[in-house]
C-alpha cells in the first residue's frame, strides 16, 4: 500500500492561501506516522515559487503544473490535473477554500474515492484516518471515514496549527504534465473584482463584528433630509467605520450579523454565521451582536469571545470570556 | 430551456438537536426544504423561459421539498427513493441525482444550493457536474443562462470571479442571487394536488452506488467552559483599559 501524502496548495495570482500551509503542516505528521512523503501539489501559472514554499513548510517534495492553461482558477482542468498527480497517493489533503473543497469533489468522483470535508480533528488508525467535522451548523460533530484510497480530506481553516518555516529544507520539484489543453476545457472566465483590501475574515487572528446594534448611536445626527430608514442605514455605517477602524489598528478583520447585511449596513462578505463565513479565530469582539444560534453557527470555535452588548442577558454572553453590558457608543 | 434543480429535505436549523446512540434527534421539529436549495429554485426561476423540473433523492418525507419547490412555481417534481440509497455518500448521491438527470434527458442547467445544511458538505453540485461530464460553476451570486451558454459570477476568497460556460453545465448559488420567492396561494394548492413521480434505481437505470464515506458516530460537541466575568468599571475609558488589559492577560493575542 501507498503511504505517500499529498497536499494541495491553494493559491491566488502566485500567492498562496495561509491555510495551505497548514494543510502542508498536518500532511507532515500524517506522513511522519506513515512513514511515508509528503508530496505538494502546486498548479498555476508562474508559481514555481510556491513549490519550493511548500517544501520550507515541511513537504519533500513539489508536484508542479505550471502552464498557461492554469493562468485562472477553473475547476475541471485544476482537478484533472490534481488526479493524475495523486492517483497513486494514500491521503489527499485541501485546505476547506472555495477551490479546494470544488477539487477534492471532482478528484474523488475521478479516483473512485470519497471527500471528509470540513475536518477540525483526525487521527491514524492502521493506515486509515478516523477524522472530527462539525456537522448541522456546528451543533453537533460527526466521526467521518473513507474506505476507499485515497482518502480525500479538506481541513478546516486554523484549526490545525501553522507550521514553522524552515528556510534550509530542500526539496525536488518536479514539473509533471497535466495533458490539461485549452481545447479541451469549456469554461473562460472574464474578469475579477479584487475584495476591499483588509485582512480575510476567514485567516483572520482577530475579528471585530457588528450587529444591528451598530446602528445605535443616538449621539449622531445624520445629515438633513434623510428618512428614518436612510438615517439608520447612515448610522450604522458610521459605526462600521468605527469598528473598521477598531479592526485596522487591531490587524484584525470585520464580521457582521446577518441582521446587519440583511439591512444594508455592510456587504455580504463580512457575513459570519451558518449562512455566512466560518471563521475561528484567537479573538473575536462582538459589537451589539445578540448571539442568534445561527451567528453561533460561525463563530463558536473562536478562542476568546468578547461581547459589548447593552442587554446582560443576550445569548452571546454565554459564550464570551469576557462581557461588557452597556452602550457600545459609550465604551 | 430546461433546468433542473436540485432539492434536498433536512432538518430545521432553528431545531433542537440531540444525539442518541450516536444518532440525531430532533423531536417533533419539522423538516423542511434545505434553506440553500431555495435560492436555488429562485434562480431557476429567475431565467427567461426556463422550464423548471425540480428533484430530490430521499425518503418520502422529501416529497414536503418537491412541494414547496412546486409551490415555488417550478413545473414538474420527482423523487428518488430506494431503500439502497439509505446512508448514500454525497459521491453515491451524485451519480445517482447524475442518472436522474440523464433520465428526464435533454436538460441544459442544474442548479444546486450552496450545502445541505445537515451534513456542510458542499460537493454535491461539483460531483454531480463531473458524473455528468458537464462543467460546474460553483457558488454563483449571480446566473445568466441562454443562447448555449451560462454567465455567473462566483464569490470567491478572493473577490469575485466572472465565468462563462457552454451548457449543458451545472452551477450552485448563493444568497446574493435574490430572496427566494414566497410560494403564491395558487402555487400552493397546485402543489398539494400534484402527483409526484417516484424513481427507484432500476427505474433510472443504475445499480446502487457504493457509498465510501462512513458516518459511525455522532456527539454533541463539548460544552464551552466559560464563565462569562463581566467588566465593569466608574467610567467608559476605566471600563475599555480594564478590558485590554485583562484580554492582554490571556495571552491569546
Ligand atoms: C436559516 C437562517 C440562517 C441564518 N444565518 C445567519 C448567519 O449566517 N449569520 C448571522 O449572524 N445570522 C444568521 N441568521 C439570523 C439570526 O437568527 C439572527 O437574526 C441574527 O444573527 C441577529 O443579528 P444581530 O445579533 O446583529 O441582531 P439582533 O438580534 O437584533 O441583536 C442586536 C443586539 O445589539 C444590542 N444593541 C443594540 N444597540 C446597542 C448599543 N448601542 N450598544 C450595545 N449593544 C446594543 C441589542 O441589545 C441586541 O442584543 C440566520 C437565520 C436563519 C433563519
Ligand atoms: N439527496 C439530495 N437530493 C437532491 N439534492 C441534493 C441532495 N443532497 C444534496 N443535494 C444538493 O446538493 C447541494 C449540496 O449538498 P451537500 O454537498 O450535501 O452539502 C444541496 O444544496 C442540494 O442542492
């Protein structure tokens, strides 16, 4: 049987996601235990950089496919290729990124295997991973295990720890051919909008988050002629600007309710919730936020949770480490 | 154009959930349509002169899905259900919804929902896509489907993502597509009278997928162990130094 580990390294434009490392860093243990490889798997275009990357962060060695054909992230070719680099591998590690948990999908339809997504725990038993997920918005966790080889896994964003880099690790890479052509793929894509700079909520080590109680500020008076509604949707967005700027001097990124993007207060990628984002990060500080159990359903996992709230008996409470009731505006 | 849409029955997220013998419970809390699916049925609808087919693989209870799709204003519903498919992993659930697919024939989009709510999976509509050999274009905020191609755009780490592709191809949604339509008073007692077909495997064709991926056990996730201390202080500024320095304190920045 294999004991070769592959991981897959996501990245955007030549950077990778800060979480592949942490793929690369669970694929080290996991092969360590096997005695086996960790292979990294490194598709774009001009990314050979982040082969030898990928090595420093503990692989043996780097699976490159570096071509014109992989110059954007299209799901179909980046799978082909990821199946024909590991058909032969035991394990196949992602990190849970939109590309990731889409690739694994496809590879294990085209390796015949099965896909654990989501994992925040596993462990080896005899050759085979008995791996933890969260499962019905995090209520509950599930065991997960696949019978098949390889046994693909997405891991969960920071929750497993990020290696350390070590700069004199050396290793192969090896430049493979895909077969991939542009003939053969029928999707093009036609253009990005680039996020609003600022930290990604889900890499995040600190996260300020607001809620419809952002919009409560009672000491400022919006400019003349607006209605009520209009008054409000600018009150709540000079509070965002605040708690925007909170974030900048804390490093940190900015979350929000639902109830806040539902109202227009922010757009819809700062959504953090069962419907929105996972994140888990070391802090996270909830701004008039009551704690809904589908807001639950995003943050939970978060280390330290500090809510401001001016109800002492909003639901947040009974997850925060440390509480202020009072009036956001004032503290 | 056709599109078919796909619908799966899970538990309501509002429901309280326990665990017995490694099993979830739920109580007499109701099943309902997946809250993702409807934003898929919505943006089904949403396309110029679409014939909408919606359909479920489950037990069936999952019929309650198909109506409220029905309900909708999607056209025509069908279930799978097969006593084979119990515990069917989301690759086994792919190929057969695939062969479903492939049996109501000449289909030009699938849609799917972001995840199911149950199991957070969010592979489904990519597996489906690679049994079929049509491409997916996953987590679209918005689709325009017509004239041979889907335009969407996807919401990605990154930013967003515009993509086009030739159809026949498969795409999954997400909220920013538009709020699912309420069902109208007619779409509701269409939807109670409709006979809704029922397929098993042979019906599609197909022998039972084998399913690979084992869920033996769940648990209700460890209580947080916290005590909530409440910071209070004589002043706003008292209160804010004394919060930092106690967050400073666990050390966890
Ligand atoms: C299917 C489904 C999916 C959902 N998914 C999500 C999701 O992904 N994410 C999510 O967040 N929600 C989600 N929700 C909604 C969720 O149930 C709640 O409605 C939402 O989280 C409430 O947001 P909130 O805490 O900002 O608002 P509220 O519940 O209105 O709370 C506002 C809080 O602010 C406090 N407050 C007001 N003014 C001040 C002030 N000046 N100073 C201090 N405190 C103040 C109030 O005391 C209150 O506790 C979902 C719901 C459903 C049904
Ligand atoms: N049993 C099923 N029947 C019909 N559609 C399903 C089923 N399971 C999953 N889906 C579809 O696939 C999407 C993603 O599901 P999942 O990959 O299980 O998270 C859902 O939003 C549905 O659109």
């Amino acid at each position: 049987m294999s004991n070769k580990v592959f991981v897959y390294v996501d990245q955007f434009k030549g950077t990778a996601l800060p979480t592949s490392w942490e793929v690369v860093g669970v694929g080290r243990t996991l092969a360590d235990q096997l005695g086996g490889t960790v292979s990294a798997l490194v598709i774009g275009q001009n990314v050979e950089n982040l082969a030898q990357q990928a090595i420093r962060y503990g692989a043996d060695e780097a699976m490159l496919a570096d071509n014109a054909v992989f110059a954007d992230y299209r799901a179909e070719p980046y799978a082909t290729a990821v199946s024909k680099a590991a058909a032969d591998a035991a394990i196949l590690l992602f990190p849970t990124t939109t590309s990731g948990r889409e690739i694994a999908g496809l590879s294990a339809m085209d390796l015949n295997s099965g896909v654990l997504t989501d994992v925040t725990a596993l462990e080896l038993q005899d050759g085979k991973i008995i791996a933890t997920k969260p499962v019905y918005g995090g209520k509950l966790l599930s065991k997960v295990t696949c019978d098949a080889t390889p046994q693909i896994i997405t891991l969960r964003t920071r929750a497993f720890p990020m290696p350390e880099v070590d700069p004199s690790r050396t290793g192969v890479v090896n430049r493979f051919d895909s077969s991939v052509t542009e003939a053969s793929v029928t999707t093009q894509v036609s253009g990005y909008t680039q996020v609003e700079g600022g930290v990604s909520l889900t890499d995040a080590n600190i996260i300020v988050s607001g809620g419809r109680g952002v919009s409560n500020n009672s000491k400022l008076s919006p400019p003349a002629g607006m209605d009520d509604k209009q008054a409000e949707i600018w009150r709540a967005q000079e509070g965002f600007r605040l708690v925007g700027e909170l974030a900048s001097v804390l490093g940190a990124a900015v979350g929000a309710s639902r109830a806040a993007v539902d109202a227009g207060y922010i757009p819809y990628s700062h959504q953090v919730g069962q419907t929105g984002k996972v994140v888990s990060p070391s802090l996270y500080i909830a701004c008039g936020i009551s704690g809904a159990i589908q807001h639950q359903a995003g943050m939970r996992t978060s280390k330290t949770i500090v809510a401001i709230n001016k109800d002492g008996e909003a639901p947040i409470f009974k997850l925060a480490r440390f509480g202020v009731v009072g009036d956001l505006y004032d503290i | 154009m056709k599109i078919v849409v796909c619908v799966k029955q899970v538990p309501d997220t509002a429901a309280k959930l326990t665990v017995e013998n490694g099993k979830a419970f739920w109580g007499d809390a109701p099943l309902i349509i997946n809250p993702w699916d409807e934003y898929a049925v919505e943006a089904a609808l949403m396309q110029d002169g679409a014939d909408v087919i919606a359909i479920s693989m489950g037990s069936e209870s999952a019929l309650d899905a198909l109506k409220h799709a029905l309900a909708m204003g999607c056209n025509e519903a069908f279930l799978v259900s097969d006593p084979a498919l119990i515990r069917a992993d989301s690759q086994a659930t792919a190929k057969t919804l695939a062969a479903a697919i492939q049996k109501i024939g000449s289909v030009d989009l699938v849609v799917f929902g972001r995840q199911a709510v149950d199991s957070d999976g969010g592979i489904t509509a990519a597996q489906t896509a690679r049994a079929l050999g049509w491409p997916v274009l996953s987590l679209a905020s918005s689709v325009s489907a017509g004239g041979g191609t889907v335009k969407v755009t996807r919401s990605m780490e990154e930013g967003q993502q515009m993509v086009e592709g030739q159809l026949p191809a498969v795409v999954s949604v997400v909220k920013d597509i538009g709020e699912p339509r309420y069902p109208s008073f007619m779409g509701i007692r269409k939807a109670s009278r409709a006979q809704i077909p029922t397929w098993t495997l042979a019906d599609l064709g197909i022998s039972a997928p084998t399913s690979v991926v084992h869920w033996p056990e769940l648990i209700s996730p460890p209580s947080r162990e916290v005590i909530c201390e409440i910071i209070t202080g004589d002043s706003p500024e008292q209160i804010a130094a004394t919060l930092a320095d106690k967050i400073l304190a666990e050390k966890v920045i």
